[in-house]
C-alpha cells in the first residue's frame, strides 16, 4: 500500500532592496494581489502574509518592506519586519535585479550569510538585461551568497517561477498547517482596502507625498447589495492635504474613482466609497502615533 505522503508547512519570507520587484513576485507566487505594485520605492511598509494552500502543503509567504537605511521612525519599525523574516523564515528569496550589485543595508546580507536555512538569491527583471551581464551576475551573487542557490527569474512575465516553486516545494519542512486550509493572508478586508487606496496615492502623486501619506478605514459596512466604505487618508501638513485634494477636489475624486474600481473587483460587490483628508502633524516620527497606526 502506497504510504500517504506528509504534510509540509512553512514560511517562504521575501527580501530585498526596495524596487526590486518583491511585492510582484509575491503577487505572482500566490495568484492575488495582495502587496501594493508601483514604479516608487518603498511601498511596501508591512509585513504581509499570503497563504497557498495544497492537499500536500502549506506555503505562508511573506512580502517585506524594502531593506532601507533609518530616515523616520517609521522606516526603523519597517526593518523591524525585515529582522524578523530573517529570523523566522525556514526559507528565504532574496531579490535583486541586474541594476544593484549590493543591498541598500550591508548588514542584512552579513545576516543573509548566516542563515542555516535554504535561500534562493533570485535576479528578478532578467528581460532588461542581456546573456553577458546576466552571467556577471550571476557569478557574482554566487560569490557573495556562497550559502544560495541564484536563480534568473523575471516575476512580470512569469519566467524561471516554476524553478522558484519547485525548489520551494523541494525544501518546504514536514509540519502540519500553520492557519486554516482556506486562508489566502492573516490581513483583515480593512487593510487591503486601505492599501488599495494608498497604491493610487502613489501612482497619481509625486516626491514626498506617497510617503507622508497614511490611510485608515473608519467604516466598513457591508450591506445586502452594496458596501459601505468611509477612508481616512492622513498627512503630516496642511499643503499636502491640498495637494491629495486638487483643484476643486479633482485629485481625491481620481483617488477615490480609481480604488473603489479595483475595491470592487477585489470584494466581488458594489461599493460606496467616502474619502477624507486629515492633517496629523509628523505622525511618521511618532512611536505613539505609529503603535495607533498600526506599525
């Protein structure tokens, strides 16, 4: 009789520079859309959990913020949740693309370095690059992750994400289910929604705005027919909530059209979307204001 085969569980952390392509990748290893996906850096601020479950497995993978040096206090809890993939990762990606030979953050790949786990050192956007410099690169992450296994992938377009998985699958630990089978993220609605709507920040407004911005759903109600949503997007100063409002409230009403379509294809329901601009001075360089927002 055959012997049924074992369970297997684990965390597949993700880490890198920001830029790189994490949060894409992220996106294509688990079917959904979960992690914020813009050409700015630093757009991923969270830790974000995405679960793919199988009959055999269960993958818990794991979107980090970009590896950045401290400017707030804000990007010091950011790489708090970079330290503690690190830590409790039983398998590591860590991400770079043809256009850096280093990390922003030296330490973390010392840290990188010591790991006892398996970690795949994955060039992502190889489609920019041509055979010649993607052999250079190649060698050379070989030689500064000698612990690594490197491995050309462009996570856009699909390309070398079946080799990903496999060698995720191949080195994924026995242990039974860590969440529900039917899960896809530890995340309530609230959060995604959220970042729904800070995604359009970024993609409609320039320098330091996106980065000043947070958002917070004051209400969600989810009626019969329709979905009820109340936004709060906040900012640190009174010339950058009349930025996020435009000329006569054009730039909120672009922001707001635009997240409630994709809130929609995200929530399978119609959905009421209110948004609101409100000024908390340097919430970013608050512990206080920080821990009340979530981070």
């Amino acid at each position: 009789m055959k012997e049924k085969q074992k369970h297997k569980a684990g965390f597949v952390n993700i880490v890198g520079s920001p830029n790189v392509g994490k949060s894409t990748l992220m996106n294509q290893l688990i079917g959904e859309k979960l992690s914020i996906v813009t050409s700015k850096a630093q757009t991923t601020r969270h830790r974000i959990l995405g679960i793919v479950n199988d009959e055999n497995y269960q993958i818990v993978f794991s979107d980090t913020p970009g590896v950045v040096n401290s400017a707030y206090k804000l990007h010091e809890n950011m790489m708090d949740y970079v330290n503690t993939s690190l830590n409790d990762a039983d398998i590591l990606l860590f991400v770079t693309h043809p256009f850096e030979k280093e990390t922003n953050h030296k330490e973390t790949l010392e840290k990188i370095k010591k790991l006892k786990i398996p970690v795949l050192c994955l060039i992502n956007k190889v489609d920019l690059t041509d055979q010649e410099k993607l052999e250079e690169l190649v060698n050379h992450w070989k030689n500064v992750l000698p612990n690594a296994k490197v491995l050309p992938i462009s996570a856009l377009h699909g390309f070398g994400i079946d080799q990903v998985w496999n060698e995720i699958i191949e080195h994924l630990p026995e242990s039974p289910p860590y969440y529900e089978k039917d899960a896809i993220t530890d995340r309530p609605m609230r959060f995604f929604i959220a970042e729904i709507i800070r995604e359009k920040i970024f993609i409609h407004l320039k320098k330091e705005i996106p980065y000043a911005t947070q958002v917070e759903i004051e209400e969600y109600k989810e009626l019969p027919d329709i979905i009820h949503i109340r936004a709060l997007i906040i900012v640190e100063r009174n010339s950058q909530k009349g930025i996020i409002i435009g000329k006569g409230g054009s730039m909120l009403k672009r922001i707001g059209y635009e997240a409630r379509k994709e809130i929609e294809q995200f929530v399978g329901k119609k959905v009421f979307l209110e948004t609101f601009v409100k000024v908390d001075k340097d919430w970013r360089s608050s512990e206080r204001k920080l821990k009340k927002y979530g981070y």
